[in-house]
C-alpha cells in the first residue's frame, strides 16, 4: 500500500473491513477520509530528501525474535533514574547500540546519526482523531546521534527515542497541518547544517499492539503474520509474536553489516531459538 495515501494503521483498517465483508458480516466501524482535509497537500522543497531513501542492491533481511521474558529483561536492565522503557523503546535502543557495536559504526558531529521512527499522529492532534481515519496520518520523529559514546549506551539511547518521539506533539501537527515541515522537529538552532553533514540515517517502524492478528477471513485467524522485504538498508520493524508478549524484529541490512551483526555475542544472548532467516 503506497505511502501516498494510507499508513500502517490505514492499511489494517482496511484488511479489518475486507475481512469481515468475506466472512459476510458488516463491518462495525466505517473508514473516515478526512487526512486530505487535515492536512492539504504542500510543497514542502527540498526537505524531502532528508527522507529519502535510495533502493539499494544486496540487502538482506533477517527476522530476530526476543521472548517476552527477554524484552522484560532488557527493560529491567536499562530502567535507571526513573525511566522505564516501554518495549518499543528499549527493543530500538539496543538493536540500534548492536548494530553500532558489531559494525564499529563511526559517529560523529561531522558524521551524526539520525534514527527516523514512524510515529502515529491521530492520538496528538488537538482534537484527537478514531483509529480508522483513513490516510498517511503518520509523522517520523528523529533522533540524533552525534558521539561515538552516544550509540553504545542504551540509557542515554531510550532517552532520545522518548524526547524525539515527545516533539511530535499537538504543536507540531498544528503546523504540519499549517504547512511548516520541521525536519521531524530536530532542527534547532544549533542542528540547522544537519543537511549539510555526511549523515548515517537508520528507520524504525513499529507495527506492536496493531490487530495484525484478527483479520479472519472465513478460515480462521493467520497462523503467522510476516513483513515483506525492503530494498532499503538500516531499516527494521519491529511487529508482536502471535502470543502477544514477544517481538519479532525484520532488519534489512547490507550481507557485509548483516554477517556481523547476526553474530554480534550481546545479541545473540537475548535472541529466542525460534530466530530464523
């Protein structure tokens, strides 16, 4: 389904609705239209290419699945000074902290990282909107790297995920909605040149607490829910296990980075057998 016109929440909207139509019901919600309304089209120049990403050849895409005993043990090691991390945040800081371990992955004010993650706007309008409104109502919010240190340590990675991710907030969407892109709400005074450094960009989407798993077209529920390949690298997703309490993560990454990182000893001690490629 193309960006263009729907989100991940748009798209399960859909599948929902399809689903119980075959099944021969009527669907009890009712998609809205209303995200051309919300937010007109603009011309938002050259920050597109900010986003952008180049399809590239010789990705590999590798499933890696962490137990809900383990994500409970990860989010115990690393909740320190009052923050607890939710799933989501303390799964892409430590996939993030391995990657940039396992590949020495350089980092620097002239080489900084930018860690891109989807984030759902519906819930931080000022006027929130239902689950099925229909559209790419979904906005990236990113954090910025720019020490070598910064990327190895997950307890100053979670507080970035969490403070990227709190910018996306009623304000920014009011001036999406009014036509001023931020740049993901990074750019600040001092961050204005980001454009103009070499930057190493890493995208995270999370698909976790979607009802991926209730679209029962007559046969039953999905014995299993995949995420198709991407031609893109330094990309993961991350979705629920069928049981609901554990992740899987589907990481795209170029075969040199994906050879080191799947061997990575730190990874592989929190990884469930069920793993697979």
């Amino acid at each position: 389904m193309s960006h263009k016109i729907a989100d991940a929440s748009s798209m399960i909207t859909f599948i929902r609705n399809w689903a119980a139509t075959a099944r021969g019901e009527s669907a009890n919600f009712c998609p809205q239209f209303v995200s051309a309304t919300l937010f007109p089209p603009k011309d938002i120049g050259g920050l597109t290419g900010t986003v952008s990403v180049p399809s590239e050849k010789n990705i590999v895409l590798r499933r890696f699945v962490f137990s809900g005993s383990m994500i409970a043990a990860l989010r115990e090691k690393y909740s320190d000074g009052g923050i607890h991390p939710t799933r989501v945040e303390v799964l892409s800081s430590f996939i993030w902290s391995r990657f940039a371990a396992s590949t020495q992955l350089k980092i620097g004010v002239e080489r900084p990282c930018l860690l891109v993650h989807a984030v759902n706007l519906r819930k931080r309008m000022h006027e929130p909107l239902p689950d099925d409104s229909f559209g790419n109502i979904a906005g990236p919010s990113a954090a910025i790297v720019s020490e070598d240190s910064e990327s190895k340590d997950c307890y100053r990675l979670i507080r970035k995920f969490r403070n990227a991710i709190s910018k996306i907030n009623k304000d920014y969407v009011i001036k999406l909605q009014n036509g001023v892109f931020e740049d993901f709400g990074v750019l600040e005074s001092d961050d204005e040149t980001l454009n103009k450094r070499e930057v190493v960009k890493f995208f995270n989407t999370s698909l976790c607490r979607f009802p991926v798993y209730e679209a029962d077209f007559g046969w039953g529920r999905p014995i299993w829910v995949a995420w198709g390949g991407l031609p893109y690298r330094n990309v993961f997703v991350l979705m629920d296990t069928k049981c609901g309490d554990g992740i899987e993560a589907w990481i795209h990454l170029t075969e040199v980075d994906m050879a080191k990182f799947e061997a990575d000893h730190d990874l592989l001690s929190y990884l469930s057998p069920t793993s697979s490629r």
